[in-house]
C-alpha cells in the first residue's frame, strides 16, 4: 500500500538525491528506509546472512516482479525518466505499437519476433532516412484478458529522431499483424512517460478520478505477467538511463532553478510494516 501527502519538507541543508533530465530535475529525500533483508548475493550464486555469514541453502525468491514491489516501483521510476529525458532531448519521435493477429504468449517468441523486425526496420531507415540518428525504447507489456489462461504479449516501441514512418510500411516490416503509430513531435516527454508508467503516474488524459482508478488498476492489474528477472524495457546502445546523484539542496536549486509542478511524500506499507517513505519534488528547468 502507498499513502501520499501533496507536502514536502526540503530544507537547504538536507542532503537530497537529484536527477535531471532535458527539462526537468526531480528530488528526493529518504526520511525512513527499513533495513529488514539480511540477505546478501554474491557473484557466485551463493546467498549470505549478512548478520552471522552463513551460507543459506535455500533462500526464498521471488517468481514474480509484483513479489518484490520496492525493485518493480524502481524498474518503474528508472523507465519514466528515461522516456521523459530522450522524448525531451529528440525533436522529433514516434510511439509504435506492435500487436500480433494469432496471440502471443511466449516472452522468448515474443523476443525474437522483435529482433527480426528491428534488423528490418534498420535497413528500412538506412534507405528512407539515411542522414538521421536514432535510438529506441522498446516495452514489452500483456494485454489485460488472456488466452488460454496466459498473458497476451505486445510490445511498444519508442523511435527517437524520426518524425514520421507509414503504418503500412510498419506493418509490412512487422509480418505478425496489427501495428498502430503515435508522434511525439511536441517533445511532451512528461506526458509520454505517464502513458507507460500507469503504476505510479496518472495518464496524461486522465479526465476524472474514477477513470484514473480505472486506468491505475488495470496496469497494475497486469504486473502480475512479469516473471522476475524479466526487464520491464529495454533500449537501444544510445540511450543510458538517467541516475540520481546526491548533494545539498540548496546548492543544486541554485544551479538548476526551476517551477515546481509537484510535490509530496510517500510511504510504502508492505504487510503492515513501513519499508520506506520519501520526500518528492518534480521541477520545470527554467532555462
């Protein structure tokens, strides 16, 4: 469970987390983080009690993503950032998805479907487009029904640096069915990133809260289909993720002055007991 305050408590002396995108910085600061994992893996594949190094035979692991929830709101967190700063930086990019005419429920299928039409559309951007750079993102995700008591896998495609692509085209280099095209000419990288990160941002064309509980549930809803160590999204070579660095507050609003759009706490209950809780502040860079 996750319980939210519109307040935040930053003073110039705390020291703070900061990431800073194209036109954003965000903070952050931990007021409570318990430490209750004693738990430690090595490179080897052996798990250690932290507290008396012994090895632990058989430790308990998670077969789902939504089993470790801290590690998923990271996953999360780490793709929002990474759409919102490249859709910013790029003038242009388009959203692509790639849906399939029978359903598709193998990851691994799945996978090499993609890698088939990556190498197609490469070539394609050569011939049509060969004096442009680009990168993507790509985000595998199931439909909300099921087939045969699986998940139904599509995958969306964030192509940055090309301003427009026919669908025809796209789904001639597809080969598996249905594709659909989305530009993000406007640079909106905000908005993009809430289109995908449902889970812990509302839609940008969120008009009620009763649609936005819809909307929120019906993500959530599906995290349950990722096995873990599955990546929740993966890029091309270009594109790094962004990282928080830490500093004092007052220093780094100093540098990087911006117009707060929003701000906060948040804890984390899980099975009653709180495992974190943080301060937040989204900022526009003034520039």
């Amino acid at each position: 469970m996750i319980t939210s305050n519109k307040k935040s408590n930053f003073n110039d002396t705390d020291q703070v987390y900061y990431l800073v995108t194209n036109n954003h910085i965000h903070y952050r600061k931990n007021g409570f983080t318990a430490h209750s994992s004693h738990i430690i893996k090595k490179k080897n594949g052996l798990y250690i009690n932290k507290a008396t190094g012994e090895v632990i035979p058989n430790p308990k692991k998670s077969d789902l993503k939504i089993q470790n929830q801290q590690s998923l709101i990271r996953s999360y967190r780490n793709l929002f950032y990474t759409i919102e700063n490249y859709v910013d930086t790029f003038k242009h990019s388009v959203m692509i998805t790639l849906d399939y005419e029978k359903p598709q429920t193998n990851l691994d299928s799945l996978s090499h479907d993609f890698d088939c039409f990556i190498k197609r559309l490469k070539r394609y951007i050569k011939k049509v487009y060969p004096t442009y750079h680009y990168e993507y993102i790509r985000i595998n995700e199931p439909h909300e029904n099921l087939f045969e008591g699986k998940p139904k896998w599509h995958i969306h495609l964030i192509i940055l640096g090309i301003a427009f692509i026919p669908i025809e085209d796209i789904r001639n280099l597809w080969k598996q069915g249905g594709a659909y095209i989305k530009s993000y000419t406007n640079r909106n990288g905000e908005s993009a990133a809430k289109y995908f990160c449902g889970f812990l941002n509302a839609p940008e064309h969120t008009k009620s809260k009763n649609e936005l509980d819809i909307k929120r549930s019906s993500k959530k809803r599906r995290l349950k289909y990722y096995a873990s160590g599955t990546d929740l999204f993966s890029t091309s070579r270009g594109i790094k993720t962004p990282t928080f660095r830490r500093g004092t507050y007052g220093k780094i609003k100093k540098k990087y002055p911006g117009e707060t759009l929003n701000e906060g706490s948040k804890t984390i209950v899980i099975d009653g007991k709180i495992v974190n809780r943080f301060d937040y502040m989204n900022q526009k860079l003034i520039k």
